[in-house]
C-alpha cells in the first residue's frame, strides 16, 4: 500500500497520514515477530542439531558399551572354564594324595579330557573310574 492508491480512493490528507502511520506501525509489529520467529528457529535449529550430536554420541556409546559387555562375557566364560579345571584338578589331587609317590605326576599322565562334569552341580561323575584306570595302568607312581 502506498499514498498513491489512498489518494485514488479519495481519502484526505489526514486521513493517508493516519493509515500509513497505522500501516507502518503493522509492518514494525510484522519484522518484530518474523525476529522473534527467526530466533526460535534458530534456537529450535541449535537443539535440533545439539540432540542429533547427543544421539551420535550415545550411539558410538551405546556400541562402546556392547563391545565392553562381550569382552566381559568372554572373561567370564575363559574365568569360569579356569574355576572349573582348578576345581578339577583339586578333586584329582585329593582322590591321589593319599597313595601317589608325588601327587603332581598325575596330570603328566592323564588326560582330563575323559572326565565327565555334572553341568549343574560341577561334580566330577566318572572321578573314580578313570582314576582307577590310571591306578591300574600306570601302578608304579603309585605306593603300594
């Protein structure tokens, strides 16, 4: 709008200072919110972008995490198989304490392989079987 198409719908003098007063009054308040909306989408855009960085970051994270948990799983796994064969080797050495000439000899000639572990309880099943078998086969680390 400008003076040019007030004075052709015959308003006065006074009257197109008044529009254009009010008019420019509207546009102020217009680049006044267009600002303000300008910022906020530039505030918005900043969080925007700050929540895609956060979320890169709690997905490297997130697989630094998981690569932690399956190392930690197989430590475990590698310490528990450790336990077991201590707890093995343990129930060997007590079964030949008793009667070997030198209880340590034992594992130079058997193979732990035979043995037969209870999964749920870890009790050693076939112990004195295959330990017999030694005894019977290999008599002179043996005392008599």
């Amino acid at each position: 709008m400008n003076r040019e198409q007030l004075r052709d719908i015959k308003l006065s003098a006074e009257q197109i200072k008044r529009v254009m007063a009010l008019y420019g009054q509207s546009i102020n308040q217009q680049s006044n919110k267009i600002k303000e909306l300008e910022a906020d989408n530039e505030m918005l855009t900043n969080k925007i972008n700050n929540i895609d960085n956060q979320s890169s970051n709690d997905d490297k994270r997130v697989l630094e995490l998981e690569s932690e948990r399956d190392y930690l799983k197989q430590e475990l796994e590698r310490h528990k198989d450790l336990i077991d064969e201590c707890e093995l080797d343990k129930a060997i050495l007590k079964n030949v304490a008793r009667d070997m000439h030198d209880p340590e000899d034992i594992f130079k000639v058997l193979d732990k392989d035979r043995f037969q572990i209870n999964n749920d309880t870890g009790e050693v099943i076939n112990l004195d079987k295959v330990l017999e078998e030694v005894r019977e086969q290999k008599n002179y680390l043996f005392k008599a």
